[in-house]
C-alpha cells in the first residue's frame, strides 16, 4: 500500500477541518463566547498536524487503489472525530474526552444519539459546530475536498465508493471531480432553499442554518431539549418535507436538472421509498389517531415522525416511545430499511431491499421452473452477479455485526429493549431509540466501554463496514497492492 500517500491525503483533510472549525470559532467571538479560544486550539492542532503529514509524506504517486481508498476514508474520519471532539472537552462544555467523540462522531456520521443532558446551556458556537459536523458528514468530506482540489486523481472513484452510501456507486459526468462537485452543488443548493424557508416561517436565522445542517446531513443534532416539538406546525412540515428530499437518491436531483424526467420516473427505488413512508404515515396515522383526536396534528405528527426515522435523521415533534407498540414497531422497521443510496440518509438502504426481494422472488420461481433463466433488473438495468452477491455479502456482514455489537452492548446494566435499540439507532445512523435511549433520554448514563462500541457502531454504520474492516485488517498495510 502506499502509505505516503495515505497519510498525505488524510493531512489535507485535517487541514480543511481546520478551515471548517473557524466557522464557529468566528460565531463564538461574534457572541462574545468563552470557548472562541477552545476552537482556536483545536485550529491550531489541526493546522500543525496536517501540515506534519503533508511535509513527511509527499510523494509523486498519487494512484489510489482501493487499498488506499477504503484506508484514506476510513482513517480520515476517526481523526476527524478525534480532533473535531476538543474543542468540547477543552471549553469544559464536555468535560470527558471520550463523551465529547461520542458527540463528535455521532455528528460527523449523522447519527444524532447524544450524551448532553441539558443541550439549551451549550455555547452557541459549539451548538454551532455540532450541527456542522451534520453537514459535512452528510455527503462526505473526502467528496467536498476532491470537489475542491485540483490534479484529483482517475482512481478517486475509490474514495467514493468508500463514503457515498449505497450498493452502487457510479461517476454522474466522466470526471469524479466533477461528479463531485455537481452533489455539493446539489446539496447546498437545497439547503439554502431550507434555510430561507424556515426563516421565512419566523424561526430564527441561527436556528433555521443549525436545522438546515441537521436535515441536510440527515443527522438531527437540536437546539433545543424537545428536538423540533416547540416549534410551529409549518416550520414542522418543512422539515418533514426536506427530510424525505435528502433522503432521495442525489442521482435523481441530477437527472432532472438536465431534464431526463423519464428516467426519474422510472426510478424503482424512488418509488418504493415513497410507498413505504405513505404506507408507514398512513398505518401509524390510523394507529395513534386516539392519543390526539385531530387529524391534523395525527397526520403531521406520523409524517415527521416517519420520516425522520427512514431517513436516519433522529428528529422529534413527539416523545414516540410513549405511542403503542405497532407503532413502535413499524418505526423500528424503518429504522432497519434507511433511506435510498446516494443520500446522505443512513440504514440498510431501499435499493438493497428491492434488490434481495427480486433476488428472493427470481431464487422462488427457479425452484418452480428449475429451467427457466430469470434475469433480475433493477432501474430497468439487468444486475451483474457480482452485484447481487454483494448485497447478500452485506447482509450477512450486517448482521453479524449488529450481533456483536449488541453482545458487547449488554455488558453494560440496561434492559434488553434498550440496548437493542440503541445499537440499531447507533448503527444506523438514527439517533435516538426506545426505552431508556428513546427521544426525551439520551445516551449520558451508558459506561466509557459502551460508548467507545457505540461510537465503532455510528462509524461502521455510514461507511457502510468494508471500510473498518479493511483498515483493521493487518494486509490492508502492507506494500504489495
């Protein structure tokens, strides 16, 4: 492998989280906060360490291989999460370092679970800044930075697959820095289109941009001790709306800027992420319609709810550990399915389902017609082999690390209802779960020990496994390619 290069890319990353730290650096000293400075250390760490990695590891061969993909993302993150943690543990806000990498990791994958137990007192530029970690996690911050820098290496479609969730992962134009750079594009575009709406419906500016980021990045990061149950009901469905937006494929927004309206509407996966959350609004709709006796707020109240939860973002109007238990259960259902590839939403993905249901249906009508040939499609394309035996690979995979991780999850003192729940919240990318982690709680009382396997769950869960695994493996760092 070819380390130089490895580490090289990984110090231009902590250099542009220095630049993106300045952002609530400036926001702390335009509230005239204490813990401006704090984003000044952290800056100024990130700047000598990046700027070190540089220097001893320049290198003219700049050709990433998967090895090197898989390893840069994967080794970018956790330092991402360990530099983006101080300037909470050294403002004093978070005092224990490893609480404030939960909260940072949590925030960079978009996941939301949280250790603050009275988030109203946080400096506003550390509010700031978690809601940030949203963004820049949502569509990748190894994406913003070839999207941003010149001589990006052909291979970097490597990085992509590494960071860009979903089973496929295709370059939109012939070059990936390009492709890049037509998804932030896309990304902030909508973003600003959420921020003026929500400002326009009387929520404050530095709320609307911290909601913005939370929705964008599908993250759902608030500001406030009830999420987004204070605030009115227009507010509450705009949000609801640009959590299903981000949750769509980014590939969609794509074809319609350029007008292929035909092929959007084709889209299977787009389809049945649809049916799902209409399906999921309904039922639930109907089955907690007796604890507020109003259509309206039912119906908004299911809409935020459900997709909030498909979409991984973790927002609340509603405490929905309190609702009945199909409810319940049809939320944990969704926390499982995820939001469709290419979005910045986490989970297992709609597209996967679609593809192991056909895969499932064509195995069926093989064993009746043992000599019939079914071909399975997906977005009127015939699948490769290879493709379909990578989503079964990644279920088998999925699950046995959902096991390990909830095994290792029930050392710690918590029932089984909440520990379950929070590995599924925490590895995909959801937030909050039911019981003693469900969304009036938080994750506080959990041990040093569960919060570090929480924090390896968030990881795994946004990039998608393989990444981990590879970087941990010991082949994975030697020379040969």
């Amino acid at each position: 492998m070819n380390h130089k290069m490895v580490f090289g890319t990984v110090g231009k990353i902590v250099l542009v989280e220095a630049l993106m730290l300045l952002i609530p650096c400036f926001i702390s000293f335009y509230y005239k906060e204490v813990c401006a400075w704090s984003f000044l250390l952290a800056v100024l760490i990130a700047v000598v360490l990046g700027t070190v990695l540089m220097a001893v590891c320049r290198t003219n061969n700049d050709v990433i291989y998967a090895k090197e993909g898989f390893t840069t993302v994967t080794l970018s993150w956790i330092l991402l999460s360990l530099i983006g943690a101080l300037p909470f543990t050294i403002s004093g806000e978070i005092p224990h370092y490893i609480d404030a990498v939960f909260e940072t990791v949590s925030g960079f994958t978009t996941t939301g679970a949280s250790i603050l137990t009275d988030v109203e007192a946080m400096s506003k530029g550390l509010l700031f800044w978690r809601s940030l970690t949203h963004w820049i996690g949502g569509m990748g911050v190894l994406v913003f930075v070839m999207a941003i820098l010149p001589n990006v290496s052909k291979r970097s479609i490597h990085i992509m697959r590494a960071e860009v969730p979903g089973p496929v992962v295709g370059k939109l134009v012939p070059k990936i820095r390009d492709t890049a750079k037509i998804l932030y594009l896309i990304y902030i575009a909508m973003t600003v289109i959420e921020v003026v709406l929500l400002y326009a419906g009387g929520m404050p500016f530095f709320d609307s941009l911290v909601h913005s980021f939370g929705t964008a990045g599908t993250g759902g990061f608030g500001i406030k001790a009830d999420s987004i149950g204070s605030y009115n009901s227009y507010l509450q469905w705009v949000i609801t709306i640009f959590m299903l937006l981000f949750g769509v494929n980014f590939n969609i927004y794509y074809l319609l800027l350029i007008r292929k309206f035909k092929s959007v509407v084709k889209s299977t996966e787009m389809w049945v992420y649809f049916g799902i959350v209409a399906v999921a609004i309904a039922t639930i709709a109907f089955n907690i319609y007796p604890l507020y006796g109003d259509v309206s707020d039912t119906i908004r109240h299911s809409a935020f709810q459900v997709s909030s939860i498909i979409t991984t973002t973790g927002y609340a109007t509603q405490d929905f550990n309190l609702w009945p238990s199909f409810s319940k259960a049809i939320l944990f259902c969704l926390m499982l399915v995820g939001a469709c590839a290419g979005s910045t939403g986490g989970g297992f993905k709609v597209s996967r389902l679609v593809i192991l249901v056909k895969k499932i249906y064509s195995e069926i009508k093989r064993l009746v017609h043992p000599r019939s040939v079914k071909v399975v499609t997906f977005e009127g394309k015939r699948l490769e082999e290879q493709t379909i035996t990578g989503v079964c690979v990644y279920l088998a995979v999925y699950i046995i690390c959902f096991v390990l991780l909830f095994l290792a999850l029930s050392i710690d003192r918590f029932d089984f209802e909440t520990n379950f729940s929070a590995v599924a919240a925490c590895f995909n990318n959801i937030g909050p779960g039911f019981a003693a982690v469900g969304p009036a709680a938080n994750y506080a009382e959990y041990s040093i020990f569960s919060k570090i396997i929480l924090s390896i769950a968030m990881l795994l869960g946004r990039l998608e496994i393989f990444p981990l695994i590879i970087f941990a493996m010991p082949a994975t760092w030697s020379k040969a390619k």
